[in-house]
C-alpha cells in the first residue's frame, strides 16, 4: 500500500470477499429492465445509472436474504443503496480533485490479499469473479476505488487526528464515572441526519421520525430492518451494527447512556450536530487480563551488499554456529563479527522484547527456539541473523496494553465522528438531482 497505515484507514473487504460467499448478484431485476442505462442521479458533473443502481441493490439484498433479516420493501433498498452510491461517487470525485491516482502494482496486491481471504490463489479467484458473472477488470476498478477514498481520507482527516498522553491520563481518571474498560458493548445505531442549516421544522420534522422510530423499537420491531429502512447513518445497509465496542470506541457523545443500558434496551433519542441518534444495546461482555511473553534475545547479523550475496551470508553464519558449538563464547562472536554495532556492543543483546517488536522472520525463529539454542541461519530485510534467547517470562501487561488500547480506541472515535460530520458536509454541500420516477 502506498498509504500509511497507522492512519487507522484500512481497506475494507466485507463485501467483496462476501461476493465469493454469496454469489454476486450482478444481474439486475428483471422487472426493471426497461429502465437499464437510464439516469437515475446527476451528481455533480457524472451520473449513476439505472443499471448501476440495480446491480448494487441486488447484491445487497442477496446479503440481507443471507443474514436471515427480513429485507424492507425494494424501493427503501434502492433508496439508501443510492445514497450510498451517491456518497462514494462524491468521495471519487475529490479524490481525483486532489490528485490522488492509485497504480496497478497497489491494486494487483489488494486483490491478492483478497483472493487469500478467501483461500483461493488470484488465478482461482479471478476464475470464480468470472463463474458468478463479474469481470476482473470490474473487481479490480473497485478495489482501485476504495483505496483511493481511503487515502482521500487519510488526508482529509487521518492526518489531522492526535491522542495525547493527557488525553489518556484523562481518559484513566475519569474511568469510574463512564463505565469499566473491562467491559465491552455490541451495539446498534440508526442516525436521522439533520443538515447543518436545517430550520427549526425540519429539527423538529427529524426528532418526531426518531422518537417514533423509538417507540416502534420498544414495540417489537426489528432493529435491523427499520435501520437498513431509515438511516442516515454510513452503516445502515448492515442493519446499523457497530460491532463490538469498548467504552473508549463508544462516541463520547453516547457514553453516559451506554454505560447504563441493558441487553436489548433502546435509549431515548440522543441530539448531536449531525442529528438524532437511536441506540440499542445488542449484547454486553467482559474481558480478561492481557498476559504477553517477554522474551530476552540476542543476535549476530550479517548483512548483504555487493561484496556478500545471501549464499556467503549463510554460510559465514553456519561457520560461526559451528564454532559456538565448539565452545566458542556467542557474545565475543557477536562483538567480532555482527554488523548490528548498537547490539554487538553489547554482545549481541537485544534486550526483553514484546510480542510484536521485532520483524515476522525473527520472531518466529525465536519463538520457535529454546533458551540457550542458537538458531538457523535467518533471513530477514535486514539480512541474516544467528538467534540466541537467554530467557523468557510471562508479564501482566495490563496497564501498558489499557494504555495503548485508549489512544486506539480514543484515536478511532474520533475519525470516526469527523468522518461523519466530513461525509455529511461533502453531501450537503454538492450537486445532486435524483430521478424520483426510477426509483
């Protein structure tokens, strides 16, 4: 990716590699052949045809039908597809405004680390696309699109994201009064946007349609179905599941009421910029302690360069294993001969080390050895390495882990509620026509 992916924008690939599992639906309902290629929006200088719109609101339907929710009538499925279309289109648009172009290389890797997803080869993924009736070039213009909004995103918010170190102090002070950390909520959402220059009858036109949203919640009506039926909200079409969430994920706007709300509940409306915002509490569980294994490692590096190919690499490893076993002290090895001079000062040592510090090919020799083995020659970016663990011992790393934990969780709320408000914004203020007749 040429993206970086610290910026919590990651490639979303739920619905293509649900294509494998379902089936695609490209083709269109036949009811509505009559109107194939037709314009069904204007959005700003392009449009969305009939075609298009039937294409994608078959395969979301097909994906409702699979989760065994009752689907709301076609044209409520039409209707948010749309808007979702429309959104997208939008998001393309400014990316292309701001220059962002993504290569073949970029896109061809995607779509290998979709085809192993699905544990398929690409030759076995691009063969199953064509068997349900999809085109690679089709597959792949998409993934090329998605990566670009990503990186339009990144940009336009990711970048301008902090956590600080107070920001978590805060967080950890005030835990008691917002609920346990140990605690995580599986929660639904149906938002009913307000615009941001909405008169007092729309606020209030949008705040009746949510409190009778409520009351026909409380009543015994689907959740899921009246979310995909009427929200505004980015998530509807998956029945508006946010998935599971730590009270740090939660929007703070929600958290008072989150923390007090039971398994299946339905919170009163709650009022924020974007509009009214209704609740349910899906599921509630707790987490265990988080236990990792340090481990205290050493190494001897040899590098490669125009004068030692990897085969000399190895084999100049392989010799000074061969001298250790003889007897030979791995640390006056290591001050000799490693090219890591920051550790072979210290005779090899790289110190306690936590899961995940040090690069895959490392690790998993080391972990793979016992304490006092010295190790196969292994290969890694930065060259090749002779492995030697002195030690290992399991640690309570709660307090690091909650810490790190809360700047994620804190950092992806709040792209998440400034991706709310910049996708509303970038709708509101964008031409859009809509053909109400092909609806």
């Amino acid at each position: 990716m040429n993206f970086n992916p610290s910026l919590n924008f990651r490639i979303t690939y739920a619905f293509i590699s649900l294509l494998v599992a379902i089936g695609f639906a490209v083709v269109a309902s036949p009811t509505r052949a009559e109107y194939l290629d037709s314009i069904v929006a204007v959005v700003e200088d392009d449009v969305i045809l009939e075609s298009e719109l039937s294409k994608e609101s078959s395969a979301i339907m097909q994906r409702i039908q699979a989760s065994d929710t009752q689907a709301p009538p076609e044209v409520v499925i039409r209707k948010q597809v749309l808007e979702k279309m429309i959104v997208e289109k939008l998001q393309r648009q400014q990316a292309e405004r701001m220059g962002i172009k993504i290569n073949d290389e970029t896109v061809n890797n995607s779509a290998v680390e979709v085809a192993q997803r699905n544990h398929m080869s690409l030759a076995q993924f691009r063969a199953e696309l064509e068997r349900q009736g999809m085109t690679y070039k089709s597959f792949f213009d998409t993934v090329r699109d998605e990566i670009a909004i990503n990186q339009l995103k990144a940009r336009e918010i990711g970048s301008r994201i902090q956590v600080t170190e107070h920001e978590i102090d805060h967080f950890l002070e005030t835990q008691d009064k917002i609920g346990d950390e140990a605690v995580q909520y599986h929660l639904g959402h149906i938002l009913i946007a307000v615009k941001e220059a909405a008169s007092p009858a729309e606020v209030q036109l949008a705040q009746n349609k949510a409190a009778e949203l409520v009351k026909r919640l409380r009543a015994g009506e689907d959740f899921s179905q009246l979310a995909i039926g009427n929200s505004n909200d980015n998530n509807a079409l998956k029945g508006g599941d946010l998935g599971w969430r730590t009270i740090g994920d939660v929007p703070s706007l929600f958290q008072d009421t989150v923390t007090k709300m039971q398994t299946g509940e339905i919170a009163d409306p709650i009022r924020s910029p974007s509009g009214f915002h209704i609740i349910k509490m899906l599921e509630l569980k707790g987490l265990e302690g988080h236990i990792i294994t340090k481990t205290k490692v050493s190494h001897i590096l040899i590098k490669t360069n125009e004068l030692i190919n990897d085969a000399e690499a190895r084999n100049k490893l392989l010799a000074l294993k061969a001298r250790i076993h003889d007897g030979e002290d791995f640390a006056a090895l290591a001050r000799a001969y490693s090219d890591d001079k920051g550790s072979a000062l210290k005779d090899g040592s790289l110190d306690w080390v936590n899961p995940g510090d040090l690069v895959k090919p490392f690790e998993q020799a080391m972990n793979e050895s016992s304490i006092g083995e010295i190790s196969e020659p292994v290969q890694t970016q930065f060259g090749w390495h002779l492995i030697k663990v002195t030690g290992r011992e399991n640690k309570d790393n709660s307090a690091e882990y909650r810490r790190n934990l809360i700047r994620e969780t804190i950092r992806k709320r709040k792209i998440e509620e400034e991706t709310g408000l910049w996708l509303r914004r970038l709708r509101d203020e964008a031409f859009v026509e809509i053909n109400q007749s092909r609806l």
